[in-house]
C-alpha cells in the first residue's frame, strides 16, 4: 500500500461537508459528560479557524485543506483534498457513532418506550419544519432555496456544552429529553444529506451497498462479538458507498445502525467473573488474555465501540472538523455583505427562533394533547430553553452549508449565519432559563435525589441494628441479576460495616422486563407477615429463575412458613397495596430501574460495586460529621 501527499491548491473544492451530532446514552451519563467535555475544544478549535482565515496566513489555511492525499493499493486507489478526506471519511465515523448511539436508544434505551418517546419526535419533527419553512420564507430564490437543509440540525456537542454552561445545576432529566430529541433530528438530517444533497448515483455501487448492509446486519444477528469483522465490512461499505455518489457518512450511519445493542446476560457476566477470580488466583497471561475476552463478550459489541470510539470522535474528529469548516475569510467586506444578506438572516432567524418555536412549542402541545409526557422534573421553562440551545445548528449546518453552496459568496455568508444564530441561542437559552428559574422557580431539571418516605421501623424491611450510623436503601427486583444480594454486595458491605450498617430492602418489581418481579414481591411480603421476610429474600436471589408460583410455596415450605396462610396472603389486597406503597415511594424518589441505592437518604450514582457503596457511605457520614 502506497501513500502520498501532494501540496497543490485545488480552487474548485471547497471542504464544507461536516457531521451530524446525536449522541444518546450508552452509558448516557459518561457519554454526556464526553460532549460537555468536547464542547470547548469545539470551540477553540472554532475561534482558531476564523483568527487564522483571517489572519496573513490565510493562504496557508486555504493551502491546507487544500492538499491532495491518496491512498492505493496496487493499481487500485483512491485520491482527495484533506478537506474531503476528513469531511467524507473521518466524519463517517462520527456519524458510525451516532448510529450506534441511534440504535442502542431503539433496542435498549430511552426510545423503547413509546409514551417516553412521543413528545421528542414530535418536537424534533416541528425543530424541523418550522426553522425550514422560517428560512424559505426569508431566502431569496434560485440557488439560496437549496440551503434550506442547514437549519434543520442541532449540534449536540455545543447543545450540551451550553447547556452545562447556562442551564439548571441538576438537568439530567432535561438532558435526556433533549438528546432523544437529537435522535430524530439526526435520523432525519442524514436522510436529506443522502437523498437531497447527494450526486449522480451509481447504482452498481448502490447494490454493493445493499449486499454489505446484509453482511453487517446478519454479524450483528448472528451475535459475532468480535469487532474486526464489522471494522472490515464498514469500510467496504464506505468505499461502496463513495463509489455510489452518495456522501461517505451516508455509510456510517447505516453501519452503526445494523448493530445491535443488547444488555448483558446474566451468564456470560457470571463467566467473565469467574475468568476474574481465576486470574486473581493464577495472575498468568493466557488466563488474563481469557478474562478479558470473557469481558468484551459480556458487553455487545455496540457499547464496546461507542467507548472505543467517543474520545476519538469527540476530542479530535469533531475539532478537526470544526477547523477545517468554520474559517470564513471576512475581510474585504464579506462580513458587511454577509449581514445584509436574506440568506444570513434566513440561517439565524431559523435557526435561532425557528427552534425555539418548533421544538419547544411542539414539545409542550404534544404534553398537553397527551400524546405523552415530559420526563419527571422537566416544565416548560427548561424544554423552551433547551429548544433555544437547539438553535445551535453548527456541525450539521456546516456539513450541508459546503455542500448545498456551490458560489463562495453564498457558502460565506450561510456560514456567518451559522455562527451567528450559535451566540444568540446560547443568550437565548440562558435569558429563558433565568427567567422561569427567577419567576416561576423553575430551577432544577432532575430526578428527585432525597428519599421520599424515610425508613420507618416496623414498615421497612431492615437488616441491622435500627439505629445503626450507616444506612443503605436498595429498590430491587428479585428477577434482577445485578441486585446487591445476587452480586454479593450487601455480604461484602456487612463484612466490612458490621453493626454500623443498616440496610434496608424496598420492591421496585419491573413486570416488563421480569415477569415473575411483581409476584415474587407478593411473596416477600407475605412471608414478612410470618416474621421471614429475609429467608425468603435470599431464597428467591439464590433461585432468580425459578420464581414460578409453585416454586414460591415450596420456598415457603422449606423456610417453615405456614404454607396455606402464606399462599392467602400472596393473593391478599394487603400484600399488593405493601407492594404498591414501594413502588410509589420509588417513583417520588427518582428510582427508575433496579438496583438504585440511597445512602444515607440521598440517592447514589454510578456504579454499585462494594467498594464504591463503602466509599460513599463513608463519605455521606463524613459530610454528616462537618455539618
């Protein structure tokens, strides 16, 4: 394989082609803190281009992007400007990551749940029509009607950075709305790149595609674990897809789409432990070797990926193409004409207010018809300021403003828009913040934290001295295979606290995941009614998957229940109201799935391993101590 660079100036490419940002959890959280992270080299990077196109050295800006690459591979190979190289191949691994990040919300995420995704499609549907329509009724004709694609997209990672920057001090909650939001937009946003923005087709290469898209998807059904298969057929279908006339993310996309994300099994999990405790034993190479890969088969091959590839995509890709997209030489009057343009104007009016009325006003009628509902501690205040950060169109603006632009003059002068519509949405987003924050104490955008019912003596299930200093309150699901006592945690943290721990056992059954939860919770009660609540607990953990209702009376049995009481009160109304009573006291508390721990009455997170909880009640206590 041969690679060579050529320096020469290319007047007719431009390098305007960017990427989409849509990122969803997996896991959410880190994934959010990686874009918030990103957001301000994203703008240094920005700052930088625009210095140095406008600076005496913009001709060496102009003359880098510029430069020829090849890459060949005997008589075959392949030969662009760096501009394109980064716009057409780095980027299709940004959009690999959000298709990863699209299709692990639709298997296991957020989007799952119909009821939870209504309200962000529709407001991602209206965060596109309204700022389209605002720009073509401002646009003059002709070529300028084509921009009408820059103003349909969100840039996550400025959307997030802002956010972080001018928002509630708690929006989790609203973060996630905003970026299942994003989902949508960018499904939609790569759609109009292939189909409105693309050149003349080539359909040989379009069958190409369709027989690798087959590949791709029949390794993800058939469950392939490695990566280095689905590496080898994404970048065939890059280059098919190139080939075709189709932009190159086009094929990103649809590769992170066709793999599928899933949650561990219970299995494999307990494997890869093993292999752990073998190593610890025997710490030689090939049982460390063999741990490891325990461990990449434990997690689908869509997460491993996605934190593979979210330092890369987000420190260096997205910068790089902010560098190489945002430098727009204003000198000689071009900032002047650029604000006197209907296409600037256009971009930042649709962008900027278009926004904030589609995606917000969508969002709230969407609520109030009841189609579905706002996530748990988000009003309206913070879906009208997280509509007015969506305003911030950058990556995806960029992207479409290089290729719907041919004349220099236009391009100029929708990026000036772009740029501009990015500072007013950040000051619209905080002056809607603050006014809700100040005048309808709209303040955080988050999950309740405090325990809503303290632990009552007598009420609660409670292993422990009462009055012991440390407390730890787990909502679990007896069918849930990451619960403290099916890992082992409680064993380990009373080890270690002794009688200093009090630890407390509430239901949070999730009869739609496990479909024995909400019975076996019945059955704990019921023999709590008989003074075994706890001999019962650790039967049904140690035989998760026999929790049929003949296995709940031969447990009943073994543990000297009385057998006929215990099964009159399995199916009493006081045993399912106790049930009832958990669940709610979950919801109040902000506990959504299984296991979710309080320490010391203040909800924990991250991860749940011993020694994180030991850390955390230790440190809970502390604080305590100072106040």
């Amino acid at each position: 394989m041969a690679l060579r660079i050529n320096r020469q100036a290319d007047s007719e490419t431009r390098a305007g082609k960017a990427a989409l940002l849509a990122q969803l959890s997996g896991p959410v959280r880190r994934f959010m803190g990686t874009e918030a992270g990103s957001a301000g080299l994203l703008l240094a990077a920005t700052v930088l281009a625009v210095v140095w196109a406008n600076s005496p050295w913009s001709g060496l800006y102009e003359a880098l992007w510029a430069t020829k690459a090849s890459v060949s591979f005997s008589d075959a190979g392949l030969e662009m400007n760096l501009g394109h190289w980064l716009n057409d191949g780095l980027m299709a691994l940004f959009f690999f990551v959000v298709g990863l990040e699209v299709r692990r919300e639709f298997s296991i995420g957020e989007l799952t749940n119909p009821r939870r995704a209504a309200v962000p499609i529709v407001a991602a549907l209206g965060g596109i029509l309204v700022p389209a329509l605002t720009y073509l009724s401002i646009a003059p004709g002709g070529e300028a009607t084509g921009g009408w694609g820059v103003v349909i997209g969100t840039d996550t990672a400025f959307m997030l950075g802002a956010l972080a920057l001018v928002g509630p001090r708690f929006a989790t909650q609203l973060r996630m709305f905003l970026l299942i939001f994003t989902v949508i937009d960018d499904i939609v946003a790569v759609s109009v790149i292939g189909l409105v923005y693309s050149e003349e087709l080539h359909w040989p290469a379009i069958a190409a595609m369709v027989v690798l898209c087959g590949a791709m998807a029949l390794l993800s059904r058939l469950r392939v674990w490695r990566a280095a298969p689905y590496t080898i057929v994404g970048v065939a279908l890059w280059l098919a897809t190139h080939a075709s006339g189709l932009h190159g993310t086009i094929a990103g996309m649809l590769g992170g789409l066709l793999i599928a994300a899933r949650a561990p099994a219970r299995d494999q999990v307990e494997s890869a432990a093993r292999s752990f405790r073998a190593f610890r034993q025997s710490p030689l190479v090939d049982v460390g070797r063999s741990a490891r890969l325990e461990v990449e088969r434990a997690v689908s091959v869509n997460e491993r990926l996605q934190v593979m590839l979210h330092p890369w995509v987000s420190y260096l890709v997205v910068p790089l193409f902010a560098l190489a997209n945002a430098g727009v030489d204003l000198r000689g009057g071009v900032l002047g004409q650029a604000l006197t343009s209907p296409i600037t104007w256009g971009v930042v009016l649709a962008l900027a207010g278009g926004k904030l009325v589609g995606v917000g006003g969508s969002a709230l009628i969407a609520s109030r018809l009841g189609l579905g509902n706002l996530p748990q501690g988000v009003g309206p205040g913070h879906v009208l300021g997280g509509a007015a950060l969506s305003g911030i169109g950058f990556t995806v603006s960029l992207l479409i403003a290089g290729i719907a632009f041919a004349d220099p003059v236009m391009h100029d002068e929708a990026v000036v828009g772009v740029l501009l519509a990015a500072v007013i949405a950040t000051l619209l987003g905080w002056l809607v913040f603050w006014a809700y924050a100040t005048f309808k104490g709209q303040v955080d955008a988050d999950l309740p934290r405090v325990l809503d019912r303290p632990v009552e003596v007598g009420v609660d299930h409670i292993r422990g001295p009462v009055d012991a200093p440390y407390t730890l309150v787990e909502y679990g699901d007896f069918e849930c295979p990451f619960c403290a006592r099916a890992t082992g945690v409680t064993r380990e943290l009373r080890k270690r606290f002794g009688d200093d721990l009090r630890y407390v056992f509430r239901h949070l059954p999730l009869p739609d995941v496990h479909p024995h939860a909400e019975l076996a919770a019945r059955a704990a009660i019921a023999a709590d009614l008989q003074g075994r609540f706890w001999e019962m607990h650790d039967e049904m953990f140690g035989h998760q998957d026999q929790l049929e209702y003949e296995d709940l009376a031969g447990y009943a049995a073994k543990i000297g229940l009385d057998v006929e009481k215990f099964l009159r009160d399995l199916g009493s109304d006081e045993t399912a109201e106790r049930v009832r009573a958990d669940i709610a006291s979950a919801e109040a508390s902000g506990a959504r799935g299984t296991p979710t721990f309080f320490v010391n009455g203040r909800r924990h997170t991250g991860a749940f391993d011993a020694e994180t909880l030991a850390r955390a009640l230790e440190s809970s206590h502390s604080e305590a101590d100072r106040i």
